[in-house]
C-alpha cells in the first residue's frame, strides 16, 4: 500500500513539474513557482513516506 501511495506522489511530482513548465512558457511566475513547491513538497513526502517504511 505505502508503495502505491509512494509511486502516486511520485506521478504528482511530475505533473506539477510539467504545469510548471507551461505556466513558465506563459508567463505565469506566480503560479510556476506555486507548482514547483508543490512537486518538492510531494517529492519531500514521498521520501519520508519510503523511509518510514523501510524502519
């Protein structure tokens, strides 16, 4: 379970990476920047999530 819920956040950080992108080549620095501390707090979540399971 904690696998699926790693490999989902995993597929969020790269969706917000992606929206960041596009908000980047429209000039949207705002939201851009919004989407990039979104994909690291998923990114940092996942990671605690990988290490709380493996103690």
């Amino acid at each position: 379970m904690i696998r699926i819920a790693s490999g989902g956040l995993w597929l969020g950080v790269g969706l917000a990476k992606m929206a960041a992108l596009v908000w980047l080549i429209d000039e949207r620095w705002q939201l851009a920047l919004l989407a990039l501390l979104a994909a690291w707090s998923l990114a940092g979540l996942a990671l605690w999530l990988r290490r709380l399971h493996r103690a």
